[in-house]
C-alpha cells in the first residue's frame, strides 16, 4: 500500500513546519510549498531538511505558480492550505499584497484541486478575525481579565460574521470561497477558525503572535509594550494540538463537506494577555518583567474564547497541552535557540 500524500501551502511557516513534521512522522510523503518570504522560513525548511525524512520542499507562490500548483496537486492526496499574509497591520499598509496573498492566492488553491481529477480534500487555516471586532458584545471585568456576560462558553460557529480590517475582509473572503466550493462543486473541505496558535519554530513580533513575541523578547531583552490594560483575554491552543486535530479532520468523511470549526484552546485553556500570562513568565523565569503600556489598538477585542464544543462533538478532539506546559516548552525551544533571533 502507498504513503499517503499531503500537500502543505505555506510549509515552512511556523504551523507549516510543525504540521510537516507531524505528517512526516505519521508516514505520510509530504510536499512543503512555500516561497519563504516570511521571518523564519528559511531556518523551518532546513530544521525539516534535517529531519531526513520524507519531505519534499518545492519552492512556489500560490498568487503567480499556477502550473505549479496544478501539478504538485495533481499528484497529492489532501491538501493543508496554511499560506497566508497574517498581519492586521501589514493589511492595512499594503491592501492590495493582503488581498492577492489570502484570496486570489487560495481561490487559485481551489481552482487547482477542481480541476485535478483526484480532488484532493483541503483544510484552510482562517481565523477568529473574521468575527470582526464584536464591539456590541457584552463583558465586564472581573480581577484580572475580562469575561462575555452572555457567552459564557465562548463564540461558536453560527456567531455573525463581521469583516474588520483588509486581513479580516481577506482572511473571511476566502473563508467563504472553501465553504462554498464544498456547496457548488462538491469539493471535499474543512474550514479551522483559528485563535492563538503558539508553539516551537514561530518567530512572533509585535503585530503577529504576540505570545510568542513576548517570549522571544523577555529572551532577547527587548522592551514589550502592552497595548490596552493587559486584562483583555485570549484562548491560546499549543500547536501540537491543532496539528493532531488537522490529521482528525482529514480522516473523517462527515467533517469534510463542508464544515467550519472555530478552534483554539477554548473555555479552559484562555488567559489574559498579561496580567495573567505575565506572572506564568516571571514564575517560568524567577524575575520581574517590567512592561510599558499604551493605548488600546484600533479593533482590538476586549475578549475572544472560541466555543470548541462543535469541534470535540464532532470530531472527539479537545486540547491537552494546557498554557502552563506548552508556555514553558516554548520558553525552552526559545531559549535553546537564541541565534535564530538576533
């Protein structure tokens, strides 16, 4: 019987990496694409290389490679479609780069695997943005963090969807466009709402991956700065247990038509940005982090908790990496590798 095939846009990235490398284990062949334009990607390809196993890595760009694509899909079994511009604030500056990254770029993902004869199933990794910045939504502050008055087991999938910023508006579009190729042509897809990834081999700064970034900055001694009153709250999901839940969807037939899953580490697993999560990093690294604080970012959320009870019902997945281990792996993998952050 052969391996079976996988297919990873976005390959050398942060979840890309950890996500090959996982595949690779399981005996999967897998492909990494990816056009290393992102901080970190060249490191990721030779950690994989290194790995000496069955990894491939081509390099390609899913907005101009169209032949590329069309072959390297051609011959794959699923595709994991993680290549993305991630960044609300490069959004902002450079629209036009957001949009052609995050939606020309998957819908040609789309128009590969419909055109393939084998019609590879695809998860695409979104995200919570896509919720907009749910101003009207009800919370209050209670000790050091904020909690919803009305949802108390976090935002599900049926939650309106609001477009804020060029990443949201981009990130959302080609949310909609995998869903709906699952409706009009009968692709085989899964859609991941995703919030606070965090892990080994992700090079966070200010803009993007702020827990990650305010590891690496406590290692580097660079000053952090907290914008809001550090109370505001996120559910933050160790990458292991997002990959494990990517190999679950692949392997189920009723989760591939179609479904969306907001994804994180949900009710159990959110702590605040840093009235909580500050104190597990001066535990983990025995001295007092001093911060400078400012101004609340434009659409910034108070809170956001994904509501994760779809996804375990479904899929029988629930994160098992709690934030006080999978922080202080991270902080090891960090400090174990300070040269990459000079």
């Amino acid at each position: 019987m052969s391996k079976k095939r996988i297919f990873i846009t976005g390959g050398a990235g942060f979840i890309g990496s950890n996500s090959a490398e996982y595949f690779a284990s399981k005996d999967w062949k897998v492909t990494v694409f990816d056009n290393f334009s992102r901080n970190g990607s060249v490191e990721n390809a030779k950690f994989l290389k290194n790995l000496k196993r069955n990894i491939k890595i081509v390099k390609g760009d899913i907005r101009r490679d169209r032949r590329l694509l069309d072959k390297e899909i051609a011959r794959t079994d699923a595709v994991l479609h993680l290549a993305a511009q991630v960044a609300v604030t490069t959004s902002i500056t450079n629209p036009r780069e957001d949009f052609e990254t995050n939606v020309l770029g998957t819908f040609n993902v789309l128009e590969s695997i419909r055109n393939s004869k084998n019609r590879p199933p695809i998860i695409y990794s979104s995200t919570n943005k896509v919720y907009g910045a749910m101003e009207e939504l009800r919370v209050k502050r209670v000790k050091k963090r904020y909690i919803y008055v009305d949802y108390p087991f976090g935002i599900s999938e049926k939650f309106p969807l609001d477009f804020h910023s060029p990443y949201g508006c981009s990130k959302g579009a080609a949310d909609q466009y995998v869903r709906d190729y699952a409706r009009i042509y009968g692709l085989k897809t899964v859609v991941f709402r995703q919030s606070c990834i965090y892990g080994p081999r992700q090079f966070g700064v200010e803009d993007q991956g702020w827990l990650a970034w305010f590891i690496i900055a406590v290692v580097t001694k660079t000053p952090i700065t907290i914008y809001g009153d550090g109370r505001q709250v996120r559910d933050v999901l160790f990458i292991d247990d997002l990959v494990r839940a990517y190999e679950l969807a692949f392997s189920n037939k009723e989760a591939l038509k179609g479904e969306i899953f907001n994804v994180g580490g949900g009710l159990t697993f959110a702590i605040s940005v840093w009235s909580e999560f500050g104190s597990i990093l001066e535990d983990y690294f025995g001295k007092k982090i001093n911060v400078n604080f400012a101004e609340w970012r434009l659409g910034d959320q108070k809170i956001y908790i994904s509501d994760i009870r779809k996804i375990k019902k479904l899929l029988g997945w629930k994160p098992q990496i709690s934030p006080k281990d999978g922080i202080s792996m991270f902080c090891k993998w960090v400090e174990n590798n300070k040269e990459l952050f000079k």
